[in-house]
C-alpha cells in the first residue's frame, strides 16, 4: 500500500484495492469511481421518477447495490485499520 507524506498508509480509495474481488468488473474499487457512478445515475433518477421509465429504476438499484457494497468494504477497511494503529 503506498505511504502518504505522514508516513501513514493511504487506503485503497485512492487507487490501492482493498479485496480481492478482482472478478466482479461492476463493482466501484476507489473513492472517484463510486462519485462517478453516482454521478452517472443522475440521468436515471430524472429519467424514473419524472418519465416513469422503469427500466431507469432498475439501474438505479443496481448502482446504488453496488455503492453500498462499496462503502461496506470502506468501512470495514477503516476499522481494521483504525484497530491497528
């Protein structure tokens, strides 16, 4: 994992994975990645609740599956690191 200027260890969000879910494509591995999904599903959201086209909502879902999973393994990783210090 790369050293920051602190001599701390930098989380992967910033471009280190934490897992190895290396399989899964789909799934968000840093911090910018999980902004733009975000960023991305805006167009859904407008397009599902003002248009009412349903397939909109499915990707919705599916982004926002995929950023909860995220910020799980975030969350994890920084207990674990919090532990260790």
């Amino acid at each position: 994992m790369p050293q920051g200027g602190t001599g701390l260890q930098v989380p992967h969000f910033f471009g280190e994975k934490m897992n190895n879910n290396d399989n899964d494509t789909n799934t968000p591995t840093t911090l910018n990645e999980m902004i733009n999904l975000l960023e991305s599903v805006q167009t859904d959201y407008t397009k599902f609740y003002v248009d009412g086209n349903s397939s909109a909502g499915t990707r919705i879902r599916k982004a926002m599956q995929q950023i909860k999973t995220t910020a799980h393994d975030v969350r994890q990783h920084v207990q674990t690191t919090k532990k260790n210090q």
